[in-house]
C-alpha cells in the first residue's frame, strides 16, 4: 500500500477517534485537564507515525511506484525515444502500427509526459497569462472561457491574475508574469491605469502582448475591443426612436478608453437627433450598483427634468433601476433605462432590462487566438505586426426600454 495512502487512512482513523471522543464517549465526563491531556496523546501518536512513515519513504524502506519515462517505452519497443514522441503526438511520418503499439505501452505504463522537463528544454512552459481586473463579472469570467477554449485546443495552459481594479497590484503581477515561464499575455487594465509602464517591459523584451476590452491605446501591440462608440450610439438612438429626449448618462472612468468611447456614442447620438447635450445629466465614474444609486438620488435631488438612463455598464443601470423603483417610479413609462454588458441577471429582474451584448465569449476566442499566432511567429523568429480586431455590438431590448 503507497505510504500516501496509509497517511490518509491514518489521518481518517485520527479524525474517526476524535470525534467519537469528544460527542460520543458516554462515559461520566471528564475534567478539562484529562481531556486536553488525552486529545495531546492521540496528536502526538499521530505525529510520531507520520515521522515514521516519512523515514521509511526517505530510506526507500516503502517500495515506490516505477515512474517510466518515453525512454522506458522506446526500450521495449526497439525504438528510439524520438520516434516514440513522435508516435505519441500523432506524426503522419510513424506508421499506423508503430503509434498504436506505442500508445498501447503508454498507457499501460501510467505514462505521464514531464511536462517540467519539456519546458526547460523549450524554454517555454506552454502557458499564457491572462491580467484582468476581476472574474466575479459575468463578463470577464466569458472571455475567460472563450481564452481556455482555444488554449486549450493548442496545448496550452493559462495562468489567472486578477488586479481588483488597482494599478500597484496589476503592476506586481505584471512583472511577476514577466518574470515567469509564460510564452505571452492577454490583459485588461484596471480602473486606475492610466499608463503602463509595467507593460511596456513586455514590448521591450519581445513577449507577445495583446490586450482586450480595457486597452492602453498608445503602445503598439495587438488588441480585440468592442465598438464601444457604435454600441452607446445604438443604445441612445433606441431611446430617442422610442420618444426620449431628455437622456442622462452614467458614464465610467473618462480615461479607460471604452468609457470615452461610449460617451461620445451618447454625446454624436443626441447631437445628431437635433438634442441639446445637457453637462448636469452626465454623471463620470458611474459602474457599481452603488455608484448607480446614488446618481439616481442625486438626479431626483436636482430636480431636473428627465425620462431616460443610458448607463456605460449593467450594474449602475441596476442601482439606477432599483432606487427608481423605491421612490415609485415606473419602468418603462415614467423612466426608460438601458445598460451595456449584457449580464445574466439583465434578463431575470423586473423589468428585464435592455442593454447592450458585447460578445465576451468571442472576444476571448480571438484574444488567445491572436495571441497564440504571435506566439507561433515569434517562435519562428518571424516579424510580428500588431493587430486590432473590433467586435461588432449588439442592441438587446428588453421592457426597460419603451
């Protein structure tokens, strides 16, 4: 029996021991000083058994599982251990025969490739780092998906940083990824960034970089966004079409592009439909629930006119929302509101809310998928021209919306 096995039957029996002594002994109760006394014994047994079972495995006393290697397999095959990888990768060059005979003795060796040693050799360990503010969002916990379905078609692992939205953290992980063994790196900035130092190292030394949805626009490497302008001018004209004309906007972060972006769609709408932009209907650095709510309060407070919310994200447009509905307002007919993002939950209150789609699966389908190219040029010693792939939108109407 391996020695991880007998660890873990012996911790089971301690816990087993345990717990019987301390809710099922029924024998008259004993004082706190026995007890303590007693639960150290049944610790320091186990402690003591461990230590042994450690010596023995040190000391090769335990007999220990063979771990073969492609050598093992090429040995007993008469081949050499190149032609055996070759055969187990499914090279067109090996025979039908000799893949399958090779593949037979793998697996009935529990062969396991030593992925460790593979990527001394290569000086790459096949994985992709992915720096993103945070995945509790609907939307970046999709494109996260779409980036492990295509790298993981391609053989490659991905390594998850989150920045939670603050610039010192995304700067340490940055440059720890750098430091790393990874082969390139996707990434959205947070909130507070506003240059990118700690990425521009990447461009310097070489390693591919493309980043997606929250871009730094001046640094020259490859890029899949959405069309934020088109998206907030789509949001904006469903409004008006629907007799809106006094439109306020919760707007993000002017500095993150994809914020600029969607307030110029709002501000080119109005002013193409003939309408006056009003600067006391724009809110800057609305995104949270919270953030939501209280613009709507601040709104209500202002006592100005106004029948319609266009919010640069889902969850203000639900902090918005919400607040509305307490102080007796009525969704669509006295208030319309429309998002941006999408998010499930969009979909499920009252009034569903409209919003618009931004293709997060997709978006993270051709971030890997551009990066994995620039990974295979580099490889190749071969010149890599940036890239900026933009989605299209989609304009989600729901009962939010007149």
């Amino acid at each position: 029996m391996p020695v991880s096995s007998i660890a873990f039957a012996t911790s089971i029996l301690l816990n087993r021991a345990i717990m019987k002594f301390i809710f099922i002994n029924k024998k008259p109760m004993q004082s706190f000083a026995q007890k303590y006394i007693t639960l150290a014994k049944i610790f320091i047994f186990y402690r003591n058994f461990s230590i042994f079972l450690s010596v023995l495995f040190s000391a090769n006393l335990v007999p220990q599982v063979k771990k073969y290697t492609l050598r093992d397999i090429a040995k007993e095959l008469n081949i050499s251990a190149s032609t055996a990888s070759r055969a187990l990768h499914d090279n067109p060059r090996i025979s039908a025969l000799v893949r399958r005979q090779v593949k037979e003795l793998a697996k009935s060796m529990d062969y396991q490739p030593d992925f460790r040693a593979m990527s001394l050799r290569r000086g790459s360990g096949r994985t992709i780092g992915v720096l993103l503010p945070q995945v509790d969002r609907y939307f970046f916990a999709s494109v996260l998906r779409g980036i492990d379905e295509i790298s993981t078609e391609e053989g490659y692992n991905v390594l998850i940083c989150q920045s939670y939205e603050s610039l010192q953290k995304e700067e340490d992980l940055a440059r720890s990824l750098l430091n790393g063994r990874i082969d390139g790196l996707l990434a959205s900035v947070s909130i507070e960034t506003r240059v990118g130092p700690h990425f521009e190292q990447y461009v310097s030394k070489g390693l591919p970089l493309v980043f997606f949805d929250r871009a730094l626009d001046y640094l020259k490497v490859s890029k899949v966004v959405l069309d934020d302008y088109k998206g907030a001018y789509q949001a904006v004209q469903h409004l008006i079409d629907s007799g809106c004309r006094r439109i306020a906007h919760f707007a993000g972060p002017g500095h993150i592009e994809i914020y600029a972006n969607r307030a110029g769609g709002y501000i080119d709408a109005l002013t193409k439909n003939g309408i006056q932009v009003d600067p006391e209907l724009i809110f800057s650095g609305v995104i949270t629930q919270e953030a939501g709510c209280r613009a709507m309060k601040r709104l209500m407070e202002m006592g100005v006119k106004f029948d319609a919310i266009f919010s640069s994200g889902d969850y203000s447009a639900l902090g918005a929302m919400v607040c509305a509905q307490q102080n007796g307002i009525d969704i669509p007919r006295d208030l319309s509101i429309i998002g941006f993002s999408n998010e499930p939950f969009g979909a499920l209150i009252q009034p569903t809310l409209s919003s618009i789609d931004q293709h997060a699966l997709e978006m993270g389908r051709q971030a890997a998928t551009l990066l994995i190219s620039e990974i295979n040029l580099k490889n190749k010693n071969q010149t890599v021209f940036p890239r900026k792939i933009i989605l299209d939108p989609q304009l989600v109407i729901r009962n939010s919306t007149r």
